[in-house]
C-alpha cells in the first residue's frame, strides 16, 4: 500500500517538473503553436542545443512590414543560434531599445531535427492622433514645435515623452519661468484604435527675476560698473535698468560670471577669479546673488616679441597690434588685435592666402607687474581654392549664383573673398541671409581649401493687387515684379528654364497698372538685368509709363454751390462737402470733363558698373531719361495748358556695404547723384526777364523745354549693437541724413518740375505731377510743400532709428522701430539752413512678405509749426509700402 502511494507521489511530481520546462524563448514563458498542435519542449536543465533559424512568422505588426520587424531582431534565416541561450535574450532587447513596442515576446513554432521556426509577436505603442498645448503663446508654441518633434501620426514612447517635457523645460527656463510645471497628458482616442491624444499642459507660473546682487572683494572696480557688466542679470526696481533684462537665467548668468573676469582681464587683471558664488530664493518670484572676487595683481607689458614671421616683417605686424611696452596687458584687446578686429593680424594673413596660419600670443616671462610677450606665428604654406560648390539652389541657373561669387578654384584663399561673396549673395534676394553660412574644409595634405555655400531658397517675386476709394470712386491697382526672369527663355521658348514662367537668370521685370477708369491711369513697365551681357556686373535697365489725370467739370462747383444755398449750408459749408458727397449732386463720376486733363509719358535707359576702386562697394550708374508733360485746363500747377518737355542725364555715385537688405545689421548706404538738363535757355536766344509769369501764355511757352540741376545726397548708417555674428535678433541703430537742391540755370526761368514734396510717408517711387516725394513722419503728407509758392527747391532730412527684430524668418520679417526725425523743405534755396528743422519722434513696425514686400505703419508726433501758421504737426499716422531708401 505504502509501495503504491510513493509511486502515484513520485508521478505527480514527474508531471510537474515536465509541465514547468515547457517554458518560452523569451527565458521565462514559451508559447508553442506548432503545426498539428505539436508543440517543442525546452528544456532549460538540459545543455543549449543549436538549431538553425529555417524560418519567421510575425504578428502584430500594423503598418510594418514583416521584414522590418524581423530585421531589428538582428537574427536570419539560416543562422545557427543556441536554444536556451543569449542569442533569443539579445534579440528581445533590441526591440525594447527600439522604443517602438510595448509589449515583445520570440516563440518556437516549430522543431524539426536541427531546424527551429521563430515566431516574433509585437504590441505596437499607440501613435498620436493629436497633440494639444495648453499654457504657452503663439509664438512659443511656433519656436517649440520643431524642437520636440512630436506630430500627428507618430509613435509616443517613454523617451519622447521625457524628451518633450526636457525641451519646454529647458526652454522656459531661458525665458525666466524657472518654476514652471510640464506635464504630458496621454489618453485614449475615442474615434480612432490604438491611437492616442497628447495634451501638453505647462503652468509657467510667475518669472524668476533678480532682486539683489551683492558682490564682494572688488576694489579697482566698482560694483556699480561691475553689475552693468552683466548683461542679461540685473536687479529689479532698478531706474538704470529699465530697458535691461531682469529675469534670472542659469545660462545667463554663467556667461555675465565670465562677463565680470574678461572686463578684469581687459584691465590687466589676469588672475582675477571668482573665489564663490551663490543664489538663493528671496521669494517665491525672485532670487538673491552672491559673488566673491579676487582681483589679484595688475599687469603691464614690458616687452612683445614676435617669433616665425617670415612674410610679413615685425614692426608692421606690431604697428597692427597697437600694444606697446607700458601699456595695460588688456587681453580683450589681445584678441580682437590678433583675431576679431577686420585689420587683425589674423586676417593680414588670412587674406592673403595664409589660411593654415595660426598666431599663440605666450607669456614667457612675467616680473612683478610685468609681463613679456612672444608672439608665436606658424604661417603654414598659402592655401588654394580647390573646389566651390553651391548647393540648396532651385531658383537660379547655377552661373548665375556662382558669377556673383568673388571666390574661384585656382586662387589664393582669402577671408574678405568669402565675406564679400556672402554679400553679394544676399543682395540677389533670392536666398534666406539668416541661414546663409560658408563650408570652409581646408586640406593641409596638399595645400588647398574646399568651399561651399549651402544656401536656403525663398520666393522673391511680389505680386500686389488692391483697391480702394477715392474721390473719384473705385482704385484698383495691379502690379507684378518677377526678380528671376530670363529674357532669353522669352525669346527662346525651347531653351531649358525652370518653372512655367521664363526665369532663372535673376533678371527684374515690373508690370503695374492702376486705374479707376475715366479720372485716372497708370501704367508702367520696366526690365533691369544686373549682369547685362553676363560676363560682366553692368546693369542695364529700360523703363517707360504713361499716367493720365482729367479733371471735374466747373458744372460740378456750380451745381454744389447751388446745392448748398438749396439746403442751408450757405458758402462757409460748400467745401465741407466737397469730395463727401451730398444730397446726389456732389458725386464726382457724374461730372467728368475729359477736356481738363494731365498727361505724361516717359521713358528711360539706364547703364550701371560696379567699381573696383576705392573698393568693390563702389557703384556708378548714368541714365538718360525723356518725360513729356501735356496740360489742358490744369488748375493744379503753374503750367495750365500746353506741353513741356524734358530731356535729362542722371549720374549717380554710390557705395553700399550693407550685409541683409531686409533686416540690415551693419554697413552703410551712399549715394550722391546729379541730375541734369540741357541748359535749354543759354542757346534759344530768348530773353526770359521780358516774359509775364502772370500771363499763361508767356507761361507755357518759357517751360515747352524744361531746365534744371538738381543734386542729391543720401547716406544711411547701421550700427549693430550687439555682435550680429553670434546674436541674431541683433538691435541695430540706424543714422540717416539727406540733402537734396534743385537748381536753374537762368533765374527767370525755374523749373515748376522736378521739386521736392516734403512731408508724410513719403513712400518710395510715389510721384505726382513730376514731383519728387520726401518722407517727414509726424506731418501730413505735403504739408511742407503744399502750394506753388511752397514748392521745395531745396530740402534736408535727418534721422535716428533704432530696430528690433521680432521674426526673422524665410516666410517673413518682422521688426519694430522708434524714431526720432527731422527736416524740412525751402522755396529760396538762399534760405537754406540745415538746423532749421521740423521735428518728430515716433514709434513703428515694418513686415516683410516675400510676395508682397514691405508693408509698415507708423506712429508719430510732429513738434513743430508749419509754415509760421498755428497748427503743428501733431499727431499723425503713415502707411508705408515699399522699401524706402
């Protein structure tokens, strides 16, 4: 009896065991699905068998192929792997690094002798059907999208969730909130299987600003001097730091720490340290600072050596340096003499084809408080250009770009080269300046430089279509300016282009009309190449426009007069509703005259080269222009009826060294232009001081040929205040002044053409009745020239403007602006003085659309009265469309 129950005991036992290792391959469970429902037995008390793979099953996939899940595995078919062992064990974890499943297991199909089946069964993790983001601007959310990835259609994983939460964190801290709470939020999407919505929810809470900073052991420099060293930490409720960043960055504060030892350095504290430094919570929204300084020892130069110069002789490189025995070892000045500086003695050589130069300024000796310096120069051998590539272009013929490029394979490398190309490449428009950065990869093995210039493509054509109102009923404007035509893909339609419309050669082509049909037309053409014969930069520009104006019939005033007796207004209220209508008999369509009219047509050539001396700035143009004004009845202007015409040469001296015309950061814009007719009445033989300026006749018949010299200059200065190379929303301050004279060559006989129109937007390329207008913010427009005896002969316009960017982007440009403005406008041209200026001050903002151009608005506030009358300027409004000067 006891003999049968060990043995039942003993059986039960056995059955355990063997049910137990039937375990999976995955080392803790193996599923066997085996055909005709056999299933293999691993036993893992056994040694490892090998067995070769002689196939895969996969479920669970989605939307993977089959071979791409088995591919991570890093296991193949016909491979000989050990059963149990680590080859099944490494396998599962590639896919739990993959992060793309949640759930993994590798199971035996199938045993047949040495040949084993796998089965790979995944979960897949749940994709995001939509991301929400709860707490943040626009324009956070805009800068935060690309950086953490997470979009529509993507898989969420453990790692991408503390990515995102990471990135925001680190990003609001740069902004101050250093207590800010992120927190991604997963939850089933009702609508769609096995995908989810994402809300990231983030509480900024207040900005961490900086209440106190208290710095300690500094005696060669104040702490108030010490504290305007750091640039991004400033205290709070401070007066002097009112257009100073307050809040406290971690970053920051690391770089102003650094800020505090380089001014010690650039006075000749070399050793000075921070000995400590602390920050603590004052409260809840604030922090307080603790530094400690050592300032050690000041230093001076005592002797410079300069040791392996063979190109360039000693006493010229030291005379570049300007540091000399007895000066302040000013390491600040070290570096920018040395490196930073254009006239460096780095770019001495640089420029120069020394490319694998290098300068090691070394203190050999240091006694007391002084310090002698050896230079140490390795000037390597010169550098040739190997090979320029350009790549990211879509928009141009290749020779195009590349004719620009000061760089060329075969020669010598040189800095101002590479920085001159930049330049011109950003001048074409076509290409985004904010991304445009050279590949300089130099090759010491053999002497040469390969260099490449990765640019960004962006839309520079502008298309303008608007309407609006006016006196005279319904405006609408069309206007078309294609900045990459090609002429010759015009003229030769089988010739290779790109796009539908013939372009590719960067040429400029501007269509525009504007009418409102009876009272007034518009319409212009014009066509510049800036490579004209495209060997070499000669611009060549044609233009002509044909404008029309008639006039309202003296029907018009009788019957408005007759309407306001009518209805009780009287004469002191006819004007008031002049242009405004009234009770049907003031709208102006209803009394068109087209015997009062102002016609003029005009057409122009143009011919332009870029000079080499001075510099490569330097540009001079000549142009030869004709214009034929044809009056009837014209109440407008001294000349009523008749016809004048004007026949005049343009030369034009300019210089421009700006680096991006958009949002331009730093270089200057000059320009001095004569312009100049015939001098008409020193060979007509007409005594012009017999003629009655009162009588029309006389009139018409001194101006048939216009005669005049008119001179102009205009300068603009942009002054980066802060290094434009490593700060990108870089506030610049722009200097702008202008002079302008129009001058006669007989005294009896001044143009009534060609004057300056002197107030308001002033918006580039506006003329009327062939009148040059001049931008003055803070007064209406024309309100310094508005009558004959105002017309300006003579004008000045001075400015301060300070920009900042807000977007700098290849879909657009946004920056604001303050201003302050002066100027004003002269008939005498003996009366002109320069000091005796119209003021204003203001505040703006300009937008730049790459299909519309700029567009801005501004705001200001004239000081000044106008024209001895009692009304100053006040405050005004001015739309601006275009790129003024």
């Amino acid at each position: 009896m006891m003999h049968n129950r060990f043995s039942y005991i003993l059986l039960l036992v056995l059955s355990l065991v063997m049910t137990n290792a039937q375990l999976t391959f995955a080392q803790e469970e193996v599923a066997v699905d085996a055909l005709n429902d056999e299933k293999p037995v691993i036993l893992y008390s056994s040694d490892p068998k090998k067995y070769i793979i002689a196939g895969f099953a996969v479920e669970g996939a989605g939307d993977y192929e089959d071979n791409v899940i088995i591919s991570i595995s890093g296991l193949q078919e016909g491979e000989t792997i050990e059963v149990p062992g680590d080859d099944i064990t490494e396998a599962a974890k590639r896919y739990w690094k993959h992060g793309l499943f949640s759930d993994v297991s590798i199971q035996a199909d199938k045993i047949v002798g040495d040949r084993i089946w796998l089965r790979i069964k995944v979960t897949m993790r749940p994709r995001v059907s939509e991301v929400n983001y709860h707490g943040l601007k626009k324009s956070e959310l805009e800068d935060l999208q690309a950086r953490i990835g997470m979009i529509k259609g993507s898989q969420i994983t453990p790692n991408a969730v503390n990515r995102a939460e990471t990135i925001i964190k680190r990003y609001l801290d740069g902004k101050g909130f250093k207590n800010a709470d992120v927190k991604l939020v997963q939850r089933d999407d009702p609508d769609r299987k096995n995908e989810i919505i994402v809300d990231v929810n983030v509480d900024k809470k207040e900005k961490v600003k900086v209440h106190n900073i208290t710095i300690e052991g500094n005696q060669a420099i104040k702490t108030k001097k010490l504290k305007r060293v750091m640039k991004k930490t400033n205290e709070k409720n401070k007066l002097v730091n009112i257009f100073r960043t307050k809040k406290f960055v971690p970053e920051k504060y690391e770089e102003d720490k650094q800020n505090i030892i380089d001014k010690y350095n650039e006075l000749g504290y070399r050793d000075a340290v921070i000995l400590t430094d602390s920050v603590w919570n004052y409260d809840d929204n604030t922090v307080d600072i603790f530094i400690k300084v050592e300032e050690g020892e000041q230093y001076f130069i005592r002797n410079i050596t300069w040791v392996g110069n063979t190109v360039y002789p000693s006493d010229l490189l030291a005379g570049i340096l300007q540091m000399k025995s007895g000066d302040v070892y000013n390491q600040k000045k070290l570096e920018e003499r040395t490196v930073t500086d254009d006239e460096s003695v780095g770019n001495l050589y640089y420029n120069n084809g020394y490319l694998f130069y290098s300068l090691d300024p070394v203190e050999v000796n240091i006694v007391g408080d002084s310090i002698d310096l050896e230079m140490r120069i390795y000037e390597g051998q010169q550098a040739t250009v190997n090979k320029v590539t350009i790549s990211g272009n879509d928009r141009l013929y290749e020779e195009v770009v590349r004719r620009e490029l000061y760089v060329k394979p075969g020669k010598l490398f040189s800095k101002d080269d590479i920085m001159t190309s930049l330049r011109e490449i950003q001048q074409m428009g076509h290409f985004d300046p904010e991304q445009l950065q050279p590949d300089i990869q130099p090759r010491p093995e053999d002497g040469t430089v390969d260099i490449g210039f990765p640019l960004v493509s962006k839309p520079n054509d502008q298309v303008e279509l608007s309407a609006g109102w006016g006196q005279t009923g319904v405006i609408g404007k069309l206007s078309l300016k294609f900045t990459n035509f090609s002429m010759k893909n015009l003229l030769h339609p089988n010739r290779k282009h790109r796009g539908l419309l013939p372009q590719g050669e960067g040429q400029t082509l501007t269509l525009s009309g504007q009418t409102n049909g009876s009272y007034y037309q518009s319409y212009s053409i014009s066509f510049m190449d800036p490579w004209f014969g495209g060997k070499r930069p000669n611009a060549f520009q044609v233009s002509a426009y044909y404008y029309v104006q008639t006039d309202i019939s003296s029907r018009y005033y009788n019957t408005a007069m007759m309407n306001m007796y009518n209805y009780g207004y009287g004469m002191g209220n006819m004007y008031s509703s002049y242009g405004y209508g009234g009770y049907g008999y003031t709208n102006y369509e209803n009394y068109y005259d087209p015997d009062k009219y102002m016609k003029m047509i005009g057409a122009s050539v143009m011919f332009g080269k870029r000079l080499r001396w001075p510099d490569n700035y330097f540009q001079f143009s000549a142009e030869l222009s004709f214009n034929r004004y044809m009056l009837s009845q014209w109440m407008y202007f001294p000349v009523t009826d008749g016809s004048s015409n004007e026949v005049a040469l343009n030369f034009t001296l300019a210089r421009k060294s700006t680096d991006n015309p958009i949002y331009t950061r730093q270089g200057s814009d000059f320009s001095v232009s004569l312009q100049i007719t015939p001098p008409w009445s020193a060979f007509d033989g007409k005594d012009y001081s017999k003629y009655d300026q009162t009588n029309q006749d006389d009139y018409n018949k001194m101006y048939r040929w216009i005669e005049y010299h008119k001179w102009k200059f205009k300068s603009k200065t942009f002054i980066p205040l802060a290094d434009p190379y490593t700060v990108k929303r870089t506030p610049v301050l722009m200097l702008r002044a202008e002079f302008g004279l129009l001058g006669h060559f007989n005294k009896y006989k001044k143009s009534p053409f060609q004057t300056f129109d002197v107030g308001g937007d002033g918006m580039t390329g506006y003329t009327t009745y062939a009148t040059e207008s001049v931008a003055l913010r803070g007064y209406e427009n024309s309100s310094l020239t508005m009558s004959r005896s105002q017309a300006g002969y003579a004008y000045t316009r001075f400015g301060l403007e300070l920009r900042y960017p807000l977007m700098l982007e290849t879909s657009s440009t946004i920056y604001a602006i303050a201003f302050l403005e002066g100027g004003n406008a002269w008939h005498d041209v003996s009366k002109f003085n320069p000091f005796d200026m119209k003021r204003s001050a203001g505040l703006g903002v300009r937008i730049y659309l790459p299909m519309i151009g700029m567009m801005g608005i501004d705001w200001a506030y004239g000081f000044d009265k106008i024209n001895g009358s009692d009304a100053y300027g006040g405050s005004n409004f001015h739309f601006v469309l275009g790129q003024e000067f």
